[in-house]
C-alpha cells in the first residue's frame, strides 16, 4: 500500500459534495492526500491502517474546500476613492461614466503602469484574498482596452499565479467600455478587439476565456454577439457581464452562447434564468458591487433555486464597484443582502464557483479532487458566513502544499 504523503486528521468536514445535503458533513473526519491529490477521505478511525509521511490533527477543527474567486478585476492602475466620495455625495455610477470617470479612469492610469507596477499593485490584494481561503481565482482585463496593454493585464495575471502558486484563470475582457480613441464609435473597438486582439490572446495562450459588458454604459447585444462569435473561432469559451443595472436580456445573450456563467443579473427576467438553466450557464452573484452601488434590485435567487442554476459568489474586486478583497466578506453580503442560505454561500464559493470556472477536480472534498484545503477554527461551516471581520483561516493547502497566509 503506497503512503500517503500528508494525513489530515481529528478534522470535522465540510465536503460541499454536490450528491450530499447540508453542507456534506464528516464529523470525525480525515484525509489522506498523495501527489497533490486527495487520495481518501472518510472516518478518521478508518484512516490510521495506511501509512504517511506527515500527519496533520487538526484538534477537531473545520475542513472545507479551499474557497474559489471566479470574477475578479485584480489587474489595474491606481484606484477610485474619489469616486467613491462623489457617489457618496450623490454622483451616480452612470454619470461619472459618461463624463469619463468611471472604467476610463482606471484605463488612463492601467495604460500608464509599467507590468512590474500592475504587478506589485495586485500583490497585497491576492494576499488578502489568499489570506481569505482562496487558492483559485479569476482575473479579467478590461482597463487596456487596447491591444498591448490587454495583453500586459493577461501576462501580469498569469504572472501572479506563478508568483503566488494560486491557480489563475484568466479572462480577455475585451468589450468593457469603450476606449477614448473610440468615442462614439464602439463598433471601430470591437472590430480591433475581434480582428487583433482576441485573435493575439488566443495565439499566445494568454486567456482561458472571453467576457463582455453587456449594458447601456456600455456594449450592446449585436456587439456582444460578434465578440462571442470571434471568441468561437478562436476556441475560447465565454461569460458576461448581464443585466447589472438594466434588463438588457444578457442572460439569454449569454445562455445562447453556451456561456460558463453570466454575472451579476440583478435584472434578469425569468425567462433569462431558464434559458440559462437549459444552457448549462452558471449565475455568478456579486453582492460588494451591490453594496457599494446601493443597488436595490436584487438578483433572481428565488428563480436560480427553481430552475436550478447553479449559484457561485464572488468579490468582484474592482476599484469601481467593488473594492472587496475576501471572498469571506461576499460570501457574508450575499446571506445578508441576498438571503442566501449560508450552505449556499459556501457551495457559491467552492464547487459553483468551480463550476463557472470549469475546473472539475476543485470545489469538493472528495477522492480524486485536487488537495485543494482550508482548515478553520469555527464550531460551524455556517459561521464563515455568520461572522464579519474576525478571520479563523488557521491552514491553507494548494495541491497537497501549504500556502503561506503573508496578508493573514
Ligand atoms: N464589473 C465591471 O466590470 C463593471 N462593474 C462590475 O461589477 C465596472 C467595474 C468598474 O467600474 O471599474
Ligand atoms: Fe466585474
């Protein structure tokens, strides 16, 4: 019998497994991990038979899947406190925007950044998000809006993962507002953004997926549709931002395109959700752009249940409407703003966020998953969406390895 090269045990577990109801709970519970790969799982009385070279008691504390990012804006130059102020004051978003604040503001200051200057800058907010649970995340551009800085945004990202051992997903979000050099002329942008720039992405294998802005701030259905179309050429899946602030049928936009996920959906009509459910397109939920936008419309969570669509949650980490970096907090602002069980937290930031990201062996405690693991002190699974502030992340594993919690 080969042994296992950690043991993880006196654990209570939380395996999030999609075939178990209520969070799928082991109460005393270990884990047997091999090559970065969770090898068994099970009674921990049943665990002491097979040798191993380490072995981790965790005292009786909580085990949960290493939690999952799968919408963040990580990348960019400078930020938007001043903004914020002014939308304190009664600015709205969509002003600020069509005066060129907004996303453009950040583009000026993105372009003006070296990649070793974008680089340090998303550092201390992967940390803080690393120092949340998260061993995986997504990481958009959208603040080029040109080719060679989009490009820059792709290759610092994946720089990150490399830097930091977190796996990366990367996402060209190619038609995210358009660029000054454009104004007036949003179609001019996406003819560079599908002739040059996904076609650049694609080659250089610098984006696992494409996403759009579908909004009135922004692009349009007919526009989003060629961005898809370019996207299928070149082989790269899609997401979309949909109906945030306006019903503009971006649900069904995305579900016609077979998309990973559409995010956001305040404003998705029923019929959006279950032409999404019948897609296979996940629902990613995004209550810090919520928050600090005082949104009031709130996302069709009752019609996700009933069609059911799978629910992920994520921060959404972006110095516009979401400067938010633990997926903890989000995971707290959905069951608070949403309603939203805190099992349907947990699974929304494990296998749903998983699931949007198409990474089949993360998000679950089970064998053959990758050892992906985070171990907290709390009595239980629903305290990491109960409490605010306090952080009870006491271990963290990527595939089988500890990951060092510098922003913990
Ligand atoms: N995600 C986005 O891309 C936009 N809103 C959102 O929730 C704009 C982000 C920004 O204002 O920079
Ligand atoms: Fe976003």
């Amino acid at each position: 019998m080969a042994s296992w090269d950690l043991l993880i045990t006196d654990a209570r577990i939380a395996t999030m497994r999609r075939d178990v109801a209520g969070f799928g709970i082991i109460e005393n519970g270990a884990i047997g991990i091999r090559d970065g790969v969770i090898d068994w799982v099970g009674d921990a009385t049943e665990a002491t038979q097979q040798p191993a070279r380490a072995t981790l008691s965790l005292g009786g504390q909580w085990i949960t899947p290493a939690l999952i990012d799968c919408h963040t804006h990580l990348v960019f130059g400078g930020d938007r406190a001043a903004e914020f102020e002014q939308r304190l004051a009664g600015a709205s978003y969509e002003d600020i925007a069509r005066a060129g604040g907004g996303i453009l503001s950040t583009v000026r200051a993105t372009r003006a950044a070296s990649a070793d200057e974008l680089f340090e800058a998303a550092l201390p907010r992967l940390d803080a998000l690393i120092a949340s649970g998260v061993t995986t995340i997504e990481i958009k551009s959208g603040y080029g809006l040109d080719v060679d800085t989009e490009i820059r945004m792709l290759e610092v990202a994946r720089r990150l993962g490399d830097a930091s051992g977190v796996t990366v997903v990367t996402t060209l979000l190619a038609a995210h507002a358009v660029p000054p050099e454009f104004s007036g002329n949003a179609d001019g942008w996406i003819d560079v953004a599908c002739n040059e720039l996904i076609p650049a992405a694609a080659e250089r294998g610098l984006a696992d997926a494409v996403d759009a802005y579908c909004e009135s701030i922004a692009f349009d259905r007919q526009q989003v549709a060629r961005v898809f179309d370019a996207a299928r050429e070149h082989g790269l899946p899609v997401r979309l931002h949909a109906d945030q602030l306006s019903d503009g049928d971006g649900a069904a936009l995305a579900a016609g395109y077979s998309a990973l996920s559409a995010d956001h959906l305040e404003y998705s009509s029923n019929a959006g959700i279950k032409a999404m459910a019948d897609a296979g397109t996940a629902a990613v939920l995004l209550p810090g752009a919520f928050l600090t936008l005082h949104e009031t419309q709130q996302p069709p969570v009752a019609a996700c249940r009933e069609h059911g669509v799978p629910m992920a949650i994520a921060t959404d980490c972006n110095p516009g409407t979401s400067p938010m970096t633990s997926v903890r907090e989000a995971m707290a602002l959905a069951c608070r703003l949403f309603r939203m069980t805190p099992e349907e937290c947990l699974a929304g930031t494990t296998r749903e966020a998983a699931l949007a990201l198409r990474l089949d062996d993360l998000g679950m405690i089970s064998a053959g998953m990758r050892a992906d693991i985070a171990a907290w002190d709390i009595e239980h699974p629903r305290d990491l969406s109960y409490w605010l502030g306090r952080n009870p992340l006491t271990h963290l594993f990527k595939s089988g390895r500890s990951v060092s919690l510098t922003a913990a």
